[in-house]
C-alpha cells in the first residue's frame, strides 16, 4: 500500500485534537505519517492568556511543549517552521525551511486581533492574541507602573496608571479581572496606594459580555462596579495615541495602556493560499469541514480559520469548543478515508460559556440550564480545563496546571484564596516530620526487639517480637485450629488469640474513649472487631500461617524503610500517604486505637513538600523529574523537524 502523508497546520486548541486523534485512530497503520507543522515548539493555553498578561502565573504555566503532548506518538512528525505556501494541484506544502507533501491536508492555523483598521493600534496598543503578546503586556505593566512611581507629574502619573481594556468579551473581561487582583501587588511593590491605579473597559456596544445571558453579564458588572472598574459603554475607539485614546464622541482618555481585545479575525499568513474567504478572512468549508472547492483534494479547515454555517448567517463561533469540534470532524473524516467508513458532518455541541473575572470569581451558563456565580464558576472552569488534558491525553500537563494554578501561586491568587500555595514555609514542619519518622522507627523496633533488651542486639527477634511465635493479625487465629482442632496447640492458640484480642481491642466494659492517653484507662479500638468482608479479602493474601508471618516480619522492614525515608525527607509525600493506608489498614484490623489517629492528620500535613526544606526531596526529586522527563519526552527543543 502507498504511503499516505497528513499534514496539519497549527498546534492551536484545533490542530492538536486532529492530531492526537488521527495519532490514536491511525497508530496501527504503519504505512500513514502524521506531520504538525507550527511556528512555535509549543502549543499555548489560548484561555489562560490573560493570567500571564496580568501576572498571576508565569509564562512557562500556559506554554506546552509539543514533545511532551506528542510523547510516544511514533506516527507524528513535529515540524517547527512557517507555512508560506500550498500547492493545490500537486498536493504541497511549502515553508520557510522545506516542503511537505501531502494527501490529506488540515490547516487549523487560527486567529489573530481584528482592529478593523483603527488607526493607532498597531502602533500603540496591545493584543492579547498569543503566547508573545502576554508576555508584552505583562513587561509593560510592570515597567510603566514602576515609572509611574517616579513621576512628579500628577497628571501624567495619572495617564501612566489608567489601564484601559477595550472590548468587554471574554478575554477583556478576563484581563481587567486578572488587573484587579494585580492592582494591591503592583502598587505595595513601588509605594503606591492602590486608588492611584485606574481600571477601565470601553465597549462599542451598550451592553458586556454579549455571549452570556443578562442576568449572568449583570451579575458579572455588577462584580466589576463594586472592585471600582469603570464601564464606559457605547462608546467606540476611533483613536489610540501613545498617551490617550479617543473616543466616537469626540472625548479623550489619558493613558498609555491600552490593551486591545475587541475583535478576531482569521489569520493573515492563510490569505494566499488561494482558498475561498469569508468574513474576517475565514476560509469556507462545507459541513465535512473540506476546504470549498478543493473537496476533491482533501483539504481540510478547522478552529479559528474555518467559516461554516451551521445556521444561516450563523458561522461556527471562534471558541476552543468549536475549535476541538471542528478538529474530531476533519480528522474522523481522514480516518474514514483511509480505512474506509462514512463521512461524519460537523454538529456543533456548544454545553456552555464561563468566563472568569479575577482568580476568585466568574460567572458560567450551563447546558443553558445551570448558571453558576462566584466560587462554584471558578470550580468550573478548572475541572472544564482538567477535563481539556483528559481529552488531548496529557497527564504531564494535567499536573502542571494543578501545580501552577493551586500551589505554586502567590498572594493568594486562586480559588482556594491562597490556602493551598506551597509558597507558605515548610520548614517549619521539619521537627514534625522528624517526630513523625521516629516514631515508627520505634514502633518497628519494638517489634523487633520484643522481650529482649534494646541495648542488646543478641536477645531481639525473640519472644514477644513479630518474628517468633503466630501471627498477630487476627484473621490467622483459627489457623491453627482449623488443622488440628484437637491439639493443645489449638488451643494455646485460641487462648493467645482471646489475649490478644483483649489486649488489641480492650475489655469492651472497661475501653474510654478518647484521643490522648488517660492515665489508667484503657484505650479505645478505632474498630473493635474487623468487619468480615476485610477479613475474607486478607485470608485470601494471607491464605496460610508461613503467608502470615512473610507478611509480618516483611512489614517491619517496610516500616522502618519509611521511618527512614520521612526521617530524611526523600519521596515525603509518597511515604506520608502510605502511613495513611497502613493505618487504615490497621483499623480495619481492629489493632489501632483512637488515642493514636493523629497519625492520620500528621500524615496529611507533610504530605505539602516538607521534604523539600532540610530534607532529600530538595534535590532528588528535581532530579528524578529531569532525568525520567527527557526519558520519556525527550529533550525539549526551540525547534522541531530540523536535521
């Protein structure tokens, strides 16, 4: 069979879904090559742009490198470089570097800002439309609020400190959200009182937030009034100066910030390529998202770039829904070109709109049906963007965002208000990390030693340790008699069983309850008796007394191995979270008392990085996420496909 070539154009929301599912669907097919082409090495977070732009995460949180996506994906290509060029006829793509051919071809290329020729934009705005553009923003802000400091000029300090945001969408709103969390650090930072810093949305139209409902959007300006955002609506720019903007009606706002999110269009790098364009430079597609006119070609458009109606005058909106939707259409289509099978036509299933006003706060519409403000919105949008890395199968970055959106965050810019930032000190918790090792490092010797003398190594593992005698674990008492019912020994055995039950449990009639030791009560079991079914699933571990008795001398090694372990501060949340099932287990054994359950909490405080301050973790795991990371991903490059 002839080898078959797809490429794809862009690792936007778009080109990565096609890829990955063509990469899924096609990975038996040894004689089909998968090719991404993109400018960059990576593939960014369009959503979260504006939580780089106002400075609550760094860059690096919403920069995914392609390798890491494409990990193991032996049928894809990545290619770092420029598409300049399609030929048509002869079924090529051209670069700046190279040329590719193709039999299948998808260009989901995306967007880019639409000043609808305002002039002065270009010139002294800024769009927050990509990776490079966040970063501008955020390096502006930061120098201009820091000369602003420095200004005697009272009205030009002014101008300095009045950030303007034009266009109340999602991603204006979004970015005066993330200005009004920034605004207390920027103005501690350079000796500034927070009222001297100014935000404002200009909107054209009368109304924000024009995808949601009105209740929703009220609710949202609502918000936006009480942080003292000033909405000046009906109001379209016709001017940007590099110190003011000017306004339809004639009047004027000093500033020299004005961040530009009032509009999107198709890209401009997909007007040559000589495919049939629409409003905004979107390139047609009929509803198997194949490129009009070049049906018979197999070119395909998606995401941002590609104009089909779903309804009359209703073309797909320039979503990520849309965006991935539009992606799974081409590439199933592909697939069932090459295996054979139906065409699926494109269906849009839009299930909701959230946007986010801050880190503490949004608004989200539903299914249409569920509307949600505040806490539970925010909630929502990040389980929507974890479920993102579950669709493009990227459990890496899944971690990275949990990390960087709920730990590695400073002044309490999250939804959990700070709570869960690691940047609180953990050195602190060394002494009880420290206490919390030694202790079952003592009650692993313990075990050891039984009878003997700690000081003399010769009478340990003798009687009363857990290497002598029967097991301890009570569902292995009737072992013995269930050999030999008649033996003494049975019954030597049942008699320890019932001391040992009374002394595990304590005499029902005289146990207190209690979580520290009272001086002459007997303590509490957490539960008296094991509950049957656990008892049913350890006889089936444990099915005989030598099986026993391997599991229990094994389990001392094993304790003091994470005695050791949390001692030294190596793989301290790993070790931690054990201690949690270890104690859960000896619970349910019925061998655990209540006055001792501060295992549990202990366990659950160190498991927040202590190891990483006077401990291994510090440098081991780094290491460790190093080494194992460029052997499974590889070495990231600035570039991909260059020999």
């Amino acid at each position: 069979m002839a080898k078959k070539n797809i490429v794809v154009v862009g690792a936007g929301y778009s080109g990565v879904s096609a890829t990955k599912f063509l990469a899924k669907k096609l990975k038996k097919d040894s004689d089909v090559t998968i090719t991404l082409i993109d400018r960059h090495s990576y593939h960014t977070m369009m959503t979260e742009l504006h939580e780089v732009a106002g400075g609550r995460v760094e860059p690096e949180a919403i920069q995914y490198d392609l390798q890491h996506l494409f990990a193991r994906k032996k049928n894809v290509q990545l290619v770092t470089d420029t598409v300049t060029a399609i030929d048509k006829e002869n079924k090529v793509v051209t670069t700046k570097l190279g040329s590719y051919p193709f039999d299948y071809l998808v260009l989901g290329m995306g967007g880019e800002p639409n000043d609808f020729g305002t002039p002065g934009v270009k010139e002294n705005g800024f769009t927050l439309w990509s990776f490079e553009d966040a970063v501008r923003i955020r390096e502006h802000i930061l120098t201009t609020v820091a000369k602003a400091a420095l200004e005697p000029d009272a009205a030009v300090r002014k101008a300095m400190l009045t950030f303007v945001v034009c266009g109340s969408g999602f991603t204006g709103i979004e970015m005066v959200g993330e200005l009004i969390d920034w605004k207390e650090r920027l103005a501690k930072d350079h000796k500034l009182d927070p009222s001297e810093i100014t935000l404002k949305v200009v909107e054209a139209m009368p109304t924000i937030l024009n995808m949601l409902g009105r209740n929703d959007a009220a609710k949202a300006e609502r918000y936006l009034k009480a942080k003292n955002v000033e909405l000046v609506l009906n109001a379209p720019i016709v001017e940007v100066a590099p110190d003011h903007i000017k306004l339809k009606d004639g009047s004027t706002i000093p500033t020299h910030t004005l961040i530009w999110t009032a509009g999107v269009k198709a890209t401009s790098d997909a007007a040559d390529f000589g495919l049939e364009k629409a409003r905004g430079n979107r390139l047609v597609a009929n509803e198997y998202m194949e490129a009009k006119g070049y049906e018979d070609k197999n070119i395909y458009v998606i995401g941002d770039l590609v104009f089909y109606e779903e309804f009359p005058n209703t073309p797909t909106p320039q979503i990520v829904q849309a965006a991935e939707q539009t992606g799974h259409t081409a590439a199933s289509n592909i697939v069932a070109a090459i295996k054979g099978g139906e065409k699926h036509k494109f269906k849009g299933n839009y299930q909701g709109f959230m946007v986010s006003v801050g880190s503490k706060w949004g608004v989200a519409n539903l299914f249409n049906k569920i509307h949600l403000s505040g806490f539970l919105a925010i909630i929502m949008k990040h389980i929507v963007n974890l479920k993102y890395f579950f669709d493009i199968r990227s459990g890496y970055y899944m971690f990275q965002y949990i990390m960087h959106e709920f730990f590695h965050i400073k002044d309490d810019r999250n939804v959990a208000r700070g709570h869960t930032s690691r940047y609180g000190n953990v050195l602190w918790s060394v002494p009880l990390r420290i206490f919390y090792g030694l202790v079952w490092l003592l009650e692993a010797f313990k075990k050891i030693v039984g009878e003997g003398e700690w000081l003399k190594p010769s009478t340990w593992f003798g009687e009363g340790s857990w290497f002598q005698g029967d097991s301890v674990f009570p569902w292995t008492w009737d072992y013995q008699a269930a050999t030999d019912a008649a033996s003494s020994a049975s019954a030597d055995v049942a008699s320890a069983a019932s001391g040992a039950a009374d002394a595990g449990a304590g005499a029902e009639t005289v146990a207190h309850f209690g979580l520290s030791y009272g001086y002459g009560e007997q303590p509490m079991a957490v539960i008296e008796k094991a509950p049957d079914w656990f008892v049913s699933i350890m006889k089936v571990i444990m099915p005989n007394m030598e099986v026993a008795m391997f599991f229990q001398k094994m389990m001392v090694f094993v304790e003091i191995g994470i005695a050791l372990a949390i001692i030294a501060g190596l793989f301290t949340w790993l070790f931690s979270a054990t201690t949690i099932v270890l104690v859960a287990t000896f619970c349910l054994s019925g061998m655990f008392f209540w006055v001792n359950i501060w295992f549990i909490p202990v366990a659950f405080a160190l498991m927040n990085g202590s190891g990483r301050a006077v401990g291994l973790d510090r440098w081991v795991i780094p290491w460790l996420q190093r080494t194992l990371g460029n052997w499974w991903y590889g070495k990231p490059k600035s570039m991909y496909g260059q020999k």
